[in-house]
C-alpha cells in the first residue's frame, strides 16, 4: 500500500513563472546539491517537457540511487505530473498543481509512493518525512531564484513568517542603551561583526561588511576549532536601521541565515537577532545539529550582550 503527503507552498510570484521554474533541470539540480544530485541521462539541462524524461542519480541515507523519471501530465500553467519510470521505489507520483487565491500563487506538491525498502510504518516514520523536508528545500531554493524567498529581511522592522520554509525561525531583541552616543557606537560596530567577535567568535575580515562578501568565521569550543565560512547577503543603513544579514556556505556545521540589526526608537537603542537554522545538508555535522542548536540558544544569548 502507498504513503501519501502533500505540501503547500505560497507566493507572490505569479503562477505561470513558478511553474516553468519547476521545470527546470538546472534549478532542481542546484536545490538538491546536499544529496549531490545530478541529471545523467534524458534531459539533463533546460527545461524537461510532456512526455520527456530525465535521470537523476543521487545520495541519500548515505547510498547511491539512480531514477528516471518521466513528466506523464502538463497543463500550463495548472499541472503537471513527474512519475518513476525506473528506479528505487515500487512506485512514485509527483504532482504540482498551482492555483490562485486572490493575489497569492498557491503550490501544491502532493507525493504519492510506495518503497520495496521499507514497511508502510517505516515509510511513514523515515521516508516521508525525509522527502518532506527535501521537497519543502527545493521549494525555498526555486523561490529564491525567483526573489521571492523569505530571508531575515534586516531592513524590515516586521518579520513575517513563512510555514512553507525548511527552516527553524527564531527573533530576539534587547535593548542595549540610550541616547546618540549609544546609537552612532553600536550601528557602527555591527557593521563590524562586533557582534561575533564580543561573543567569543573571531572573523578573518573585521572591516565593514558589504553584499556579497565571503567571509569565515571561527570558534573554538572545549578545544576543537570550528570553521564557518558564510556571506554576507543584505546590508542596510537607515537613520534608524542598521544591520546586515548572511547566510551560510558549504562547510559550515548548520544550514540557514542569521541577522544582527541595531535600531532605535527615540532615544532607546535596541539589538534583535534573527536567524532561520536546518540542519547541514550532509557530512557529521547533520548528526550533531540537536547539540548544535543549544549552542545556538546559549550564542544568542552572548549577542544580545554583546553591544551593551
């Protein structure tokens, strides 16, 4: 017997360039690079079509697998339906519809399929939440190549959230002093990662950040060094706003996008922390993420402290 789930999905982005981006071999690829995924046979780049297939090959649960797969429905800009031609499951049928309500484009995956490997009970307690969680990946990933995936948003005094994300949301604020003096000193250094480096961290490059850059920062916990390298993805300075926000690279322990934001109001100066943490998508650190997510908590707590 089968497993089913399904997965909804909302956005401004107008129906029909969501679903053209749902076809696109390269953008799938690019979302599914912690499993190492790669079109290797049919349609391997561009844009697959009715009755076309393609052939992914790709690790999950530590073991390659290969698929093929062939789009059996498309109903521009409606529908479309991906079913297992070959491959590990007994059977497996993806279906994306896409509706509107109002101004909002809503997506809807539902996953229908049944695995040689593993029991109903186990499909259920393993499988299906892992493909969950891929699919709700793969979707953060195609709205981000859209621009309209739902970051921290530093600029933003309100932070909405957004169910369909693979991330754990978190925001916290303190206020850290008053007056001018206070303003001018603690905008300053957070443009400075003073953030990080008065709660234990180092940085290889304390200057100003600025959009785009690399940069690796370094802890060092009960003598193990430990390595994050990120980006630097949005800066903003206001008159009563300044922050910045970056996002993780390859390496880094956890997978997600942390923002440091001084703002005020009046004479009170305040710090709020925002970040959106998964798990890595691979390697040793996936299994340590419960123990790095209370280091996360007891982090955060240092970076509210840390421009008081």
């Amino acid at each position: 017997m089968a497993s089913s789930f399904s997965l909804v999905t909302r956005t401004t982005v107008p129906a029909q360039r969501l679903f053209d981006v749902c076809l696109s071999i390269d953008e799938h690829v690019a979302s599914m690079d912690q499993s190492g995924e790669q079109a290797v046979g049919g349609v391997t780049t561009g844009t697959i079509g009715l009755d076309e297939t393609v052939t992914w090959r790709a690790r999950h649960f530590g073991i390659w697998f290969t698929m093929t797969s062939r789009i059996t429905a498309l109903e521009r800009p409606d529908r479309f339906v991906d079913e297992q031609v070959r491959g590990p499951f007994r059977s497996f049928h993806h279906e994306h519809s896409f509706t509107r309500d109002g101004e909002t484009t809503v997506m809807v995956d539902t996953l229908t399929l049944a695995s040689p490997v593993f029991g109903r009970l186990a499909e259920r307690l393993v499988l299906v939440p892992y493909l969950r969680r891929l699919i709700r990946r793969r979707n953060h990933h195609l709205l981000e190549a859209l621009g309209a995936a739902r970051g921290t948003d530093p600029g933003s005094p309100s932070w909405a959230d957004d169910p369909s994300s693979p991330f754990r949301r978190s925001e916290a604020s303190a206020l850290i002093g008053r007056g001018d003096e206070v303003w001018r000193r603690a905008s300053r250094d957070v443009l400075r990662w003073a953030v990080k480096t008065r709660s234990g961290f180092t940085v290889d490059d304390a200057r100003p950040v600025t959009r785009g850059a690399e940069s690796t920062v370094t802890a060092r916990v009960v003598g193990v060094t430990v390595r994050e390298p990120v980006q630097v993805v949005d800066v903003v300075e206001t008159s009563s706003r300044v922050g910045f926000s970056y996002r993780t690279l390859p390496g880094h322990p956890v997978d997600g996008e942390e923002a440091f934001i001084v703002h005020r109001d009046g004479d009170d100066v305040f710090l709020t922390v925002r970040s959106l943490t998964a798990p890595a998508p691979g390697g040793p650190w996936r299994a340590l993420y419960p123990a790095l997510r209370i280091a996360q908590i007891v982090a955060r707590r240092r970076y509210l402290r840390a421009l008081g």
